[in-house]
C-alpha cells in the first residue's frame, strides 16, 4: 500500500462522511502506482463498511476500482478464479446475503466485466435475486410494495442482467445452473401476481439452454494464463522483426484475387457448417427432453408459463424429442 492511500484511510477511518474531494484523493493514491494491491482493496472495504455517509462519486469510484482490481489486473487477465470469487463473496456478504446497493452493483459489474467467471459466483448471485423474492429480505427485498413471493419488474431485469452478464457468445447461452434457479422461481411464484415480463424472459432464458448453440468456448485458467505470460515476454518486439517473420508468398496471397476467392470459399463453408450446427443444437435431444420433464408441470398441474414455454418450442424447435409429446399434449 502506498504511503499516501495508507494516510488517506488512517485519516477517514473514523469518519463519518466522505465529501467528493475526499473521494478524489483516493482514486489519485489509489492509481499512483497503476495496480491496486489486495491490501489496497481491503483498506477499501473497510473504509466502505465504517463511514456512513458516502457521495455517489464514492460508489463510482469503489465499483471500478474492485473491478480493476478483480478482473484486470490478476493474470490471467478477464477471468475471476475460485480464489477472487471466494474472497469478494466473503467480502460482500453477511450470512451469505448482500446488504449494501454498493456492493450488489459490483457483483453484478465483476460478471459483466469478466470474459469468465467461476460458475459460483454466477450462482451466488441468482441466489440474491431468488432469496430477496422469496423472503423480502437483503439489499434487493428491502422496500419491496409487494409482498414475499411476487417478482417484480426489477427482480426480472437484475435476471437478464446476472444471466446475460459475463462477455463471450458462451455467456449469451444460458446454463443448467441458470435454467434450474429460473424453474425454482417458476414453481414458488406461480400464483403470484408476477410483473408481465417475468413470463417473456422465463420462456426465452430456457429455449435458450434447450436450443442455442454456444460457439464461443473459452480457454480454461491454465491455458488463458500461459498466453497472457507469452504475450507479456513479447511486449517489447517491434513491428518490423514481426513483418519479417511474415513470408512473401504470404503477403502477395493476401492481396490476390487467387486469395480473396479462397477466403469467400472458406467463408462459405463455414457458413454451411454453422448453419448445421445450429440447426442440430435447436433440436431437443433426449438428455435435453429429460431434464426438461423432471422440471416441468412437477404438480400434475401446467401453470400459464410452462404452457408458453411448451407451445414455443413446439414452434421453434425443428424436432422436439418424442417423450415430450405427453407434456405438449397436457399443457
């Protein structure tokens, strides 16, 4: 920790305001040096738990420092491990439930900021959003106008945003995890008069597990970490010793027209090859029609959102597995 960030929060420890000049002062000690160490960041959430009164510059300020912190500047770069995730739920949470809209905005910005993130730190926090809805409690139930049990518009739109979060087309498909807390909710809420776009992202988030095809893989920790470190030991080459590793044949290729017409045929094959794929991921293969029917109408009873859920696959998907077919008939 630098000399002048240790006096800044020796000086504001026993505080009980922040002014925006005072906020000031910490973003410049805290970026003196570039990198924010874990010291830096836990001299942070100290300061965050002891002063009361904080401008909205310090919120700001907080949520992108321990963004920096967590996802660019531990290698390997955009990723958050086991280790980051076990130490920001720790330090965000009391008795496993976020208490601070501070600290909830940062959640949800290290997910959305992340090329990937441990699927627990996904699943904590769904598991906000599930225990504010069924209990009213925590930073998200407080000051609800509805009672316990009922999902709100904003409960539906802090959904979207902790399922769509992390960068990268696999992000863009929805998980089992992520399908499993949605039917849960499905199933303790459906009596309740729920907010109308509750429906539209339930039966959309879970076509997507069923029928989307994820083309983005991302590279495990090892692998991300063993391209970043070469990277990094070829951050001094130049331009020109990159050039000559080039080949002539190479560059004469490039702008061809012998070139530019095999660059459209690969384009197209691909495109074709895509195209199955997407076609065969939007069919409901029988691992995928199982876990579908252990989930739904577990009652013997069909609620308006399974039976929405039911007739867009019907639509959508070209082949529904046939031990779907009692469960289209029912609902």
């Amino acid at each position: 920790m630098t000399t002048q960030l240790a006096q800044i929060l020796d000086r504001f420890s026993g505080d009980d305001t922040l002014t925006d000049d005072d906020v000031l002062a910490l973003r410049r000690a805290i970026y003196e040096d570039g990198r924010i160490t874990i010291t830096e960041a836990d001299g942070l959430f100290q300061l965050s738990d002891s002063v009361r009164e904080k401008p909205d510059s310090f919120g700001e300020f907080f949520m992108e420092a321990m963004t920096d912190f967590l996802v660019r500047q531990t290698l390997p770069y955009g990723y958050v491990d086991d280790a980051n995730a076990t130490w920001l739920i720790t330090r965000i949470s009391n008795d496993g439930i976020v208490e601070t809209m501070t600290e909830l905005r940062l959640l949800v910005n290290v997910l959305k900021t992340a090329t990937d993130s441990t699927d627990r730190l996904v699943s904590f926090a769904l598991g906000q959003i599930k225990h504010a809805v069924l209990s009213g409690s925590g930073v998200i139930g407080r000051g609800r106008t509805l009672e316990a049990g009922t999902i709100t518009a904003i409960d539906v739109e802090l959904l979207r945003n902790v399922i769509y979060a992390c960068g990268g087309d696999r992000h863009i498909a929805v998980s089992r995890t992520e399908a499993e807390v949605l039917f849960d909710l499905n199933d303790a809420t459906r009596d309740a008069e729920n907010a109308p776009q509750w429906q539209d992202l339930f039966v959309k988030a879970i076509a997507n597990y069923l029928m989307y095809l994820s083309t983005y893989e991302t590279a495990d920790r090892e692998e991300a970490l063993r391209r970043e470190r070469w990277m990094e030991s070829r951050g001094d080459m130049k331009l020109g010793s990159m050039l000559k590793r080039l080949k002539f044949k190479d560059v004469i290729s490039e702008f061809s027209g012998q070139g530019a017409k095999a660059e459209a045929a690969h384009e197209a094959r691909l495109k074709s090859t895509q195209n199955s794929a997407v076609r065969r991921a939007e069919n409901i293969d029988p691992e995928e029609a199982a876990w579908l029917a252990s989930r739904i109408g577990r009652d013997g009873d069909y609620d308006a959102n399974e039976k929405a859920l039911m007739a867009f696959l019907e639509a959508e998907s070209p082949f529904l597995h046939i031990s779907l077919k009692p469960f289209l008939d029912a609902a």
